[in-house]
C-alpha cells in the first residue's frame, strides 16, 4: 500500500514535470513579490531574482533527471534483450 502512494510522488512523464515546474514558479513569484514589499530596492529585487532563478535550476535538474531515467530504462530494456538472445543461442 505504501509503495503505491509512493508512486504518486514520482514524475513520470515531461507533462508532469512541467506542470511541477509551473507550480514551483508560481510560488517562486509570489514569495519573490513578498520580497519586493518587504524589502523595496535592490535587495528586493535581488531577493526576486534569486527565487525565480531557483525555479529555473530545479525546472532543469528535474527535466535533465527525466532524460537519465528514460536512457536508464533503454539501455536495461536492451541488456535484457541482449540477455534473453544469447540464451536462445545456446
């Protein structure tokens, strides 16, 4: 049971790691606008530009771990394939 709420949390598909990303951003802007009221002028500012540059990071840590995982999945679906023929060969 654990495992299949676990499954929940992981993204699959660059659909559901955009919209993750989407969320994170909309977040990022509107703590990054908290930053700008709290702190008027260049720190703010700064303070803004760190958020929203940190949604750009993570969007791109979690899209570059998507395309690992994909290549991952091949190259374990051909070393099985590759498993399974040199066993009929015998």
């Amino acid at each position: 049971m654990l495992r299949k709420i676990g499954r929940l949390f992981v993204i699959k598909t660059r659909f559901e790691a955009f919209v993750i990303i989407y969320a994170l951003a909309l977040g990022a802007t509107t703590r990054g606008a908290a930053y700008l009221e709290e702190y008027p002028g260049l720190g703010g500012q700064l303070l803004f530009l760190a958020t929203t540059g940190a949604v750009f990071l993570a969007g791109a840590a979690i899209l570059d771990g998507l395309k690992a995982k994909k290549k991952l999945d091949d190259l374990e679906t051909d070393a099985s394939a590759q498993i399974e023929l040199s066993s009929d060969q015998r």
